[in-house]
C-alpha cells in the first residue's frame, strides 16, 4: 500500500496547523457488516478457522478491550472477520489515516502516535467503552514482530485494563505471519490462517488482580512463535522467494561476524564477506549448505543478535551515525519529504540533525521502550521513526546496510539497562 508524499521546507512543514483532537465515533451498521463480510471473503481463500474459548461468558451487548497479535497486514481481516459482529474501534497509528482520515473515522478507528506518550488515548478508549458502548480493538505490540516471536509489550498495560474495567479478549493468529512476513517485501504465500479467540479476564477478576499481575497474565497471551508453530505443524512454503530481504532480520553473518554483507535472495541467505551460504528450508529451519548450521531456528539467531548488541552497549561500542533522508507527518493529509540529514543513536539516545541546519531533534533514551523500526514502509523504504507529540520523523538510512533491526535491538537494550539503574537506585538502602 502506498501513500501521499509531499515535497516541503522543514521550516514550512513546522509552520503548518497541527489537527485538534477528535473523539471516537461508534461505527454505523453498514460499515461494520460489510467490513465483516469483505474480511471474511478474503480469509476464505486462506481456509480460515477460528477457535472460540470461553467466549459464552460475553454478554451480546457488553463492550470489551479486544487485545490480538501483530503478525502481519493480515492481522485486521481476522479481527473483523471475529469480532465485527460487535461495534468496534480500532487503535491505529496516525499514518494509518494519512490522505483517508474520514473514511478511518467512520470505520470506528482511533489514532495515537506509535511509541509516543499519548495520555489521550486511554480516554478516548474509556469514551469509547462507556459512552458509546463499543469494543475497542488493540494491538499492545504496536509493532509487527520481525523474527515471528513476541515483541516488547508496553509496562502500562496492566494498569491501562484495570483502569478500563472491561473484559479483555484476545485474538492470536496462527498462520499470518508465515503468510506475509514483514520482511519479505509484502510478497504473499500460499498459507492456511486460523486464530483463537479466548476470554481472557473478567472485571471482577480485573479487580482482584494488581497490575503487575494482570501484565503476567497477557505476558503468557503473547508468547509466541511462528517459526516453531510452521514447523510443528508441518507447515509447507515452497515459494522460491521465501527467504528474499531475510537479511533485513537476520543482518549479522554468525560465521565470520560481518554485519554489512549479508543478502537474502531466492532460498537462500548468504555472507558476500566469507561467502557462506544458508537455505530457509520448506518448513521455517535454517540449514547451511556447508560446514556448521550456528542456528538452525530463526527466533534464536534473532536472540543472538540482540545479544551482540547488547554486549557492544555494556562495552561503550555501540554508536549509529548515518545519513538519512527525512520524512515527517504533522497531520493526516500526507508524508512530507522535507531534506537529507544524519541521525545519531547512542546510549544517550537519538540526536537527528538536517534540512541545511533547520532541524535538530534529541530524543532521550528513556523516551521509549523501542523503536518504531519498520521495512519497506508504504513501499517508500526501511526507516527509523523517531519523535513527539508535535512531529514524526521518518529516517531512510541512504547506505547500503540493514541498519533498522539492529536500531530496535539497541533502544530496546539501552532503554532495559537504563531501567535496571533506576530500579536499583530507587531500591538501594538508605544511607
């Protein structure tokens, strides 16, 4: 999917009127019978199932907090095909709207910006909820997941349910992830989709529940993995495009550690360093074509990287300094291409400087728990998104390296040490 793009000065673009807040709207009948009814048609052709647990005990008119899996564009077919019997908004981020905002906001959706502070949204869902008398639709990842596993839910969450005080179902989906991964370029495969619908908790049992105890329970929800789900269930892949941009996740050759020559192409994943070649097999395995398979499964090469990472961090090696082309979206009416620039990441955090010296964004380490890192966004690129409640910046790195995977790992990393130091600050005896 595409979007609109504009060509501004940064100057012009900071100048432009930023939109007021909007309440939620309920959406209408029609709306909702037929998103059900399209959603429902396109899933037929994946063979779709869905399995209900426990969902007797909600009532026909009893508005709940619908939580569900980030898995790929998929993920939203499955929600109305499930659910859209019921009225329903849904949390999307702000460039979900761009160039279509009335038609999002008659489908029911809610904007907030991805990875943001929004302290208006939990009320605009409680309006939701209360006054309009309508389930609300979330994905607490906010992200799709890269290697097919759980990615970082939000600490709030907890809180947030408590504070709401509405059952909590939850939607996981097998199948849309091996379909259409995120990295893959939006190519489709020929796989079946299911999901599970569960009720999850009750309000009593929401009442009864500490936050901390409530994030424990979704924890167990979100544990997932794709790869071990295809391969237990035999799942087959035979597109020959399979492992095609599979260096974008998996960027760091664990033979000879280089990390700016791996290549997913066809079948096969290979180092242009020291030329070792791995074939993504049928069934989701990893399988080198000599010598040592290091990792066989997806999910843990993934791991290992994060590991290096890691290391470089606690090391006082990591740094990210690399050139860019800059977007940015300050309303809902398009992207605007504003300039080229360099953005920096550190332990300190993010520092973007650009657009002949108008721009200068520093975002803190310990602004957010991740990144808004994604690949092939609207067709446009990979980027690294970064920002506030008053701009977004949207950073295309121009060199030639799978740098926005590792950018995730980092923040994530540097935002869990930052935290460990806090917590043990805040819990070291008194003097």
């Amino acid at each position: 999917m595409r979007t609109k793009v504009k060509i501004k000065k940064f100057e012009e673009v900071m100048a432009l009127k930023r939109p007021k807040h909007r309440k939620p709207i309920k959406p209408c009948f029609l709306i909702r019978i037929l998103l059900k009814l399209v959603s429902s048609v396109l899933l037929l052709f994946d063979g779709f199932r869905c399995h209900r647990i426990g969902m007797e005990k909600l009532g026909k008119n009893e508005p709940c907090l619908i939580l569900m899996n980030h898995s790929s564009f998929v993920d939203l077919e499955i929600a109305e095909a499930v659910m859209g019997a019921r009225p329903m908004n849904i949390i999307c981020t702000t460039d979900g709207l761009l160039g279509k905002e009335w038609l999002m906001r008659l489908i029911g959706c809610i904007p907030t910006r991805k990875f943001v502070t929004d302290s208006v949204l939990v009320k605009d869902m409680m309006y939701a909820l209360k006054t309009l008398k309508s389930s609300v639709l979330m994905y607490p990842e906010a992200g799709y997941t890269f290697d097919g596993t759980t990615t970082v839910l939000p600490d709030v969450l907890g809180k947030c349910i408590k504070l709401l005080g509405v059952p909590v179902v939850m939607i996981t989906s097998y199948g849309a992830y091996s379909k259409d991964p995120l990295y893959n370029n939006l190519k489709k495969r020929r796989v079946k989709v299911s999901a599970t619908v569960e009720y999850v908790l009750s309000p009593e049992e929401i009442q009864e529940k500490s936050a901390v105890e409530i994030n424990e329970v979704i924890q167990k929800c979100f544990a997932f993995d794709n790869f071990k789900w295809q391969q237990e269930n035999k799942i087959r892949i035979r597109e020959k495009f399979r492992a095609d941009f599979l260096n974008r996740l998996l960027y760091k050759c664990p033979a000879c550690l280089s990390e700016e020559h791996m290549q997913g192409k066809g079948i096969i994943l290979s180092c242009g360093n020291c030329g070792k070649q791995y074939e993504l097999t049928e069934f989701g395995y990893i399988k080198a074509l000599e010598g040592e398979t290091e990792f066989p499964h997806i999910p843990d090469w993934y791991r290992w990287e994060r590991e290096c990472v890691r290391k470089e961090i606690l090391e006082g090696l990591y740094h990210l300094d690399l050139p860019v082309d800059i977007c940015m979206i300050v309303d809902t009416k398009c992207v605007y291409r504003v300039g080229e620039g360099r953005l920096k990441h550190s332990m300190e955090g993010f520092h973007l400087t650009g657009c002949d010296g108008a721009l200068e964004y520093i975002q803190k380490a310990k602004a957010s728990y991740t990144l808004n890192s994604d690949y092939y966004w609207y067709q446009l690129g990979d980027i690294i998104g970064i920002g506030d409640n008053n701009a977004l910046y949207y950073c295309f790195p121009k060199i030639n390296r799978d740098i926005v995977t590792k950018a995730r790992l980092a923040t994530e990393e540097i935002y869990k040490l930052l935290h460990k130091e806090k917590m043990s600050i805040k819990n070291a005896p008194a003097k």
